[in-house]
C-alpha cells in the first residue's frame, strides 16, 4: 500500500474517531502509532512514541504557555474583569447603547487577558448581561453584543490558539502576538461601527443608562491603569526586544500577582483556583500536544503534505480561490471544534502544502482564527451560540438572527487583511529582532 494511502486512510480514521467523541489527543496518538506500525514496524513505534513527545515538549519555548496562562487566570479570577467593565461602562453607559460598547471595550481588555474565545463568553456573560438586562437591553442585541465580541480574545495577544500554532509551525510566537494587533484594533473599530448603525435603525435595542460625574470617570480609570499599564509592558517589551515572549509572560504573570494583592482582589481561595485553572489548561495543551507529534511523525513519514503540496501546485489555482477554500473549511470545522483542537487536526496536514504555494506563516496563523471566529457563532451549529444561549436563556434561533449584523464583521476583516495583508505583517517586519 503506497504510504500516501496509508496517510489518507490515518486521517479518515482520526475523523472517524472524533466523531465518536474520543479525546482529539488520545486519538491522534493511537492513528500515529498504528500509523507508524504500518509504514514501517512496531520497533520504530514504540521508539517514536516514547522518544518524540518529549523531545518536543522538553522545549523551553514551551514555557510561554503556562506564563501567559497563570496571567489570564489570575486576572480572571480576581476582581479586575468587574472593575474594567464598570470603568467601561462609567464611560460609556450613559449614550444610546452605551451598556453594548461597553461591553465591547470590556471584551476586548479581557480578550488580552482570557486568550481563549470560549473564557471570553463565560466571563462576560456574568459580567454584562445582568447589567443590560437590568437596563432593559433587548436580550437577543445583548447577547450578540457578548457572542461577536469573543473572537477578540483569539486575535489580541495573547492568543492561546496562536501560542499552539507557533508551536507547532515553529513560528516566533512573539511575532504572530504582535500581528495580531492592528486586525485586533480593526475588528474592534468596526464592532462598534455595527452597534452604531443597530442603534440608528432600533433605538429600543439599547435604552440610556446612568450618567456618571467626571470624578466617577476618572476614578474608574485610575482602577484599571494598573493592568493597562502591565499590558503595555509586556507586549511593549516583546515588540522592542527587550524581552523574550516567555520572560514577558513571567513578568506579565508576576505583575498580575501584584496588582491583586495591592488591590485586594486576590486571596488564597481565588489564588488556588486560578493555580488549578492554569494547570487543566496546560495539561489539556500538552496532552494535545503529546498526540499531535506522534501524529506528525506519521504523517511526515506517510509523504500524504508532500503528495498534498503537489495536488495544490498542480491546481494552478489563484491565491483567492485557494483563500476561499480555506475559509469554507475552516468555517464549518470550527462549528463543531474548539480552536486548539482545530488547529492540532488541520495545521500538521496543511501547513507546509500553503507555505509551499507563497502564504506567509505569520499572516495565515491571524488569517486561520479570524476564520474559526467567524464559524464558532455562524448558523446553524456555532458553538459559541449553544454555549451562551444555555447561559443566558435566549432562545438559539433568536440568538442566531442577532448575530447576523455581527457576522459582517468577520468577512469584512477577512477580506481587508486577503487585499491588504500589510494590516497583519507590517508590525512584526518592524520588531527588533
């Protein structure tokens, strides 16, 4: 049997096997091991087996993950995510729909905390929809406003999916960090151009809230400038050079701890929890991880990215086309599948077929999670949809409908980075080393 067959039957099989709900990671260790029995012997296995995961994983590089995770988790466990949806909304409630810009300002500070699409939604669930509920918000408009906001914390830095990609890819984690700024501000502006636009057309989406004095203003601020200020440290570090991305993330991890006690916010209790949030977090990564370079191994050695790079080749088909069959992909995978997982399963395969047709690696890696935000609240089955209509109690189809004026938002910001891929590269070709 010729080894790309074996390299397409080992892919069907791991599908297979996810659709019967085994663990991504555990299946792809098992199809990598039977994989490699078959294109060569039991011996070669059992070696790769025992000797691979840990070769990858004994990898300093590796330490960023569980530095940026303790920050998220120490933020999110603390006060602070309250603290910066009320300065938000001191700011902003008191306009026509302020409550719904302020939760896209508060998403998006806690989108550079969370890293995580997923912890985005939970948190702001608890955190902004009783306040525009209690302020006579249409809950399907709140609920979107929460849903469309999510995807921020899979673009700003530091993006959990984005630290597995470079991994994987072996891409400078500080680089695709900083690339995803500027889309991170863009998606952002128009975000707010939507609720804009919503609130001309359906002013009962959004009453006014409480105007607050300039004291109350300025106080609010004055609460949250400790971690705005922590943010520009790290990534302002990353970007010049002065740091590694793993000593950014330590001091980033140290600067949370801080703040938290100076403000009173972290006890043992939480201090605990986010301990335990951090390492469920690193262990769900590196068992994926684990599984993924047994399954990479097979696949290099099946030759099924090589025979893949040569069927793209000899398509001869334009860079649009090409980016279109991307996004159709990507955007019914990520209906059903968390980030990471995607990015594990798809990447391996085919990655190196898109390098070899002239992508860039750091503007697909921000181009990719652009496309998984948009299918995780996309009809008929996004995820992040299920996930909030089970928490907030509105109705799915109800939810569905809000979120059509949202979903313009992602096709508008994959098409502006497809014309203008400078809007994701022009920063890293800038940083200092």
């Amino acid at each position: 049997m010729a080894p790309e067959l074996i390299g397409g039957l080992g892919v069907v099989l791991l599908i297979i096997l996810i659709a019967l709900r085994m663990w991504i990671g555990v299946a792809m260790g098992i199809v990598g091991f039977l994989g490699l029995i078959l294109l060569r012997n039991l011996n070669l296995a059992l070696v790769s087996a025992a000797e691979v995961p840990f070769a990858q994983i004994n990898n300093y590089t590796l330490t960023v993950v569980p530095m940026f995770a303790l920050m998220g988790m120490i933020i999110a466990e603390s006060r602070i995510g309250k603290d910066l949806f009320k300065a938000c909304n001191v700011w902003m409630g008191h306009t026509k729909g302020g409550l719904a810009y302020a939760t896209m300002m508060a998403s998006a500070g806690i989108g550079a905390i969370s890293g995580s699409h997923m912890v985005s939604t939970v948190i702001m669930s608890k955190i902004a929809l009783p306040e525009m509920k209690r302020f006579k918000y249409d809950d399907g408009f709140s609920a979107a406003c929460v849903v469309s906001a999510a995807p921020l914390s899979i673009i700003l830095p530091p993006s959990l999916p984005l630290i597995v990609y470079g991994i994987i890819t072996e891409q400078p984690i500080g680089h695709l960090f900083i690339a995803g700024i500027m889309p991170g501000i863009l998606f952002f502006g128009a975000l707010n151009a939507v609720i804009f636009v919503l609130m001309k057309k359906h002013p009962e989406y959004g009453p006014r809230g409480e105007k607050s004095t300039f004291k109350q203003k300025i106080r609010s601020s004055v609460s949250v400038l400790p971690i705005a200020m922590l943010f520009i440290l790290v990534f302002g570090g990353i970007y010049s050079g002065i740091f590694t991305t793993t000593e950014s993330g330590a001091i980033g991890s140290a600067g949370a701890i801080v703040i938290s006690l100076a403000y009173k916010t972290l006890n043992g209790k939480n201090f605990m929890l986010a301990l335990k949030e951090t390492a469920t977090t690193l262990g769900m990564v590196f068992s994926l991880l684990l599984g993924t370079y047994i399954f990479i191994r097979f696949i290099t050695l099946s030759q099924l990215p090589f025979f893949i790079t040569g069927f793209i080749i000899g398509l001869d088909a334009s860079m649009p086309v090409m980016m279109l069959a991307l996004a159709a992909i990507y955007i019914f995978m990520a209906m059903f599948l968390p980030e990471i997982p995607l990015i594990i399963l798809t990447v391996p395969i085919l990655f190196p077929a898109l390098m070899a047709v002239g992508f860039d690696p750091i503007w697909y890696g921000i181009f990719m999670v652009l496309i998984m935000s948009l299918g995780s609240f996309t009809p008929p089955v996004g995820m992040l949809v299920f996930i909030l209509s089970g928490l907030s109690g509105v109705p799915v189809p109800k939810l569905f409908k809000a979120c059509v004026p949202f979903i313009s938002v992602d096709l508008f910001m994959i098409l502006m980075i497809s014309i203008f891929p400078s809007i994701v590269t022009w920063l890293p070709s800038r940083m200092a080393g």
